[in-house]
C-alpha cells in the first residue's frame, strides 16, 4: 500500500507506475483544498448542502458532489467522500424507520445485493475509464450525469412550488399507466441504484420513485427500505473506492458534521417559511448550483479532448 496524503493507494500489480499515475490524480483536483482549509470548507459545504435537502425531505447529498468538483475535488474522490459521509444518517435512518415498521428487510437485502453488482461494473468501468482516458475524461462523463439529475431536480422542484402557490393538490405518487409493477422489475432497479452510488454517491432520488412505481411498494415503506439498499450499497462502495484511493476519512467526517448542522438549520427554517417561500428558495438554490456546474461543462469538455 503507498501512502498519497491523506490517500490510501493500492497497486495490486506492483507497478509502481500505475500508483505514481493514480496520486498524480488525486493531488491536482486536491490542491485547491489543501491550500484553502479542506475542512473547514467542506464543512461549509456540508452545512448548505444541510439546510437545501431538508426542506425537500433528504440530506443534499446530491448537491455535494457537483460543489466538491466545482471546488476542485477529483470525480471520484468527491464520490467517494460524498458516500462515506452519509452512511451514519442513512444508519440512523433505517433503524428508526424500522421502529416504525416501515422497512422490508427482505425486499431491501435483495435490492442491496443486486445494487452491489451494479456498483462493482460502474467501479470497473471507472477503472477502465481512468486507465485508457485518463481522469479528464473521468470528470466529464460524472459531470455530465451530475448536470442532467440537477436540471431533472430543478424543475421538479418550481414546478411543486408553482403547484403550491397555487394551492392545488399534488397527485400522490403513483405506477405509470404504461408500466405494470412487478418483482421482475428487482434486477434493473437494483443494478441502476448502485450504478448511481458510483456515479453520484447518492441513490435514493432514484430507489424511492422506482419501488414505488415499479415494484408497488408503499411510499412510507419505500422510502424507509431505500435507507437501507442505500446504507448497504455505500458501505460497500466506501470499501471498493478506498481501495482505489478515492476516499478521505477525514473529508467525509467534515462534511458529516456540517451536513447535520445544516439539517437542524433547515428543520428551523422549514418551519418558519410558507410552503411556497420554501420550495422556491430549494428550487432556486439548485438552479444555482445547475447554472455554477454548466458554466465549467464546456471546460471539462476541452480536458477531455485535448
């Protein structure tokens, strides 16, 4: 094992060039960060992050790898970080959804394991990635996918906050008339999940949607079992990612801490605030965070390229 910083490296080969290659990585999108306050920063980050995903009844996880990036961070190590950081809440999470009665083991266990299988093809196309396009390449492709989720979210998000205004009743979250919810549907939704830690480090924004609509499960028990797949799949993706050397410890128990506070600052304000006021400022926020990340898509592309 070598030793990068802050970043375990393995080179299973023993090649010592491959190591040189994959530290060369980690330390140019790291940089900015050592030079700026890592912590304190993510922290920051964490703690935003906090406050825009509790109103909109999660974490922000999702925001915290295109802001990591956009920092500086390397894809994949923003990912993995990004991974680490949630496993203690979605722990928390699960067990007092369990108290509730409102999470499928079995169901969740079965979904884990074939999100598992779709996390170690995305760790071995990222591999394969870095290896032949190097980690521009890397950075354009999670950006990319990261961009589109955020516009998906955004709109999403003004559209429920038009709706509010309003005052018009939402349509509760139901199967699509053209799919037929079925346990056939286990495989893909599985595998999607866990090729969506790898590329994300989050899977619930897509777990809950697709167990409700495709295997009509409940929503509350959906929601509570996607803890779990959820818990699970980054476990394993938190080991898989620092084997590779895409994880820091220290990274992730920042951005834990100022994730909570920022979770506890949204509680308050989501009390405060009308139903309208706070779904526009989530939307806005996100809309922001879009608008940041497309700005720099064409730089990445030119990364890329050359």
């Amino acid at each position: 094992m070598l030793i990068s910083g802050n970043h375990a490296v393995i080179d299973r080969d023993g090649a010592r060039h491959e190591a040189v290659e994959k530290e060369a990585v980690l330390e140019v999108g790291a940089l900015f960060f050592l030079d700026n306050g890592v912590y304190a920063t993510l922290f920051v980050v964490g703690m935003i992050a906090g406050v825009a995903g509790r109103f909109v009844g999660s974490d922000g996880s999702l925001l915290l790898t295109p802001i990591m990036m956009g920092l500086g961070l390397p894809g994949l190590l923003a990912v993995g970080v990004n991974m680490g950081q949630s496993l203690p809440k979605l722990l928390i999470g699960t067990l007092r959804r369990h108290k509730l009665g409102q999470v499928d083991w079995s169901l969740g266990f079965v979904v884990a394991l074939l999100a598992n299988l779709g996390l170690l093809v995305a760790v071995w196309a990222h591999k394969q990635i870095l290896q032949n396009f190097g980690e521009s390449v890397s950075n354009l492709l999670l950006h990319a996918v990261t961009v589109s989720l955020l516009m998906l979210l955004g709109v999403v998000m003004v559209r429920r906050w038009w709706l509010a205004l309003r005052e018009e009743r939402e349509a509760a979250e139901t199967a699509a008339p053209w799919l037929h919810p079925s346990r056939g549907w286990l495989l893909p939704v599985g595998l999607l999940g866990g090729i969506l830690s790898a590329l994300l480090g989050v899977s619930g924004i897509f777990l809950v949607p697709a167990m409700i609509s495709l295997l009509a499960v409940p929503p509350l028990l959906a929601s509570g079992t996607a803890l779990l797949i959820a818990f699970l799949t980054h476990l394993a993706g938190v080991v898989l990612f620092a084997l590779q050397g895409w994880f820091d410890l220290t990274m992730a128990a920042s951005l834990l801490l100022g994730s909570l506070m920022g979770i506890q600052l949204g509680k308050i304000g989501s009390t405060s605030f009308s139903l309208p006021t706070v779904r526009l400022v989530v939307g806005m926020t996100i809309m922001m965070v879009l608008f940041y990340r497309l700005i720099a898509l064409p730089g990445y592309w030119e990364l890329a390229v050359h």
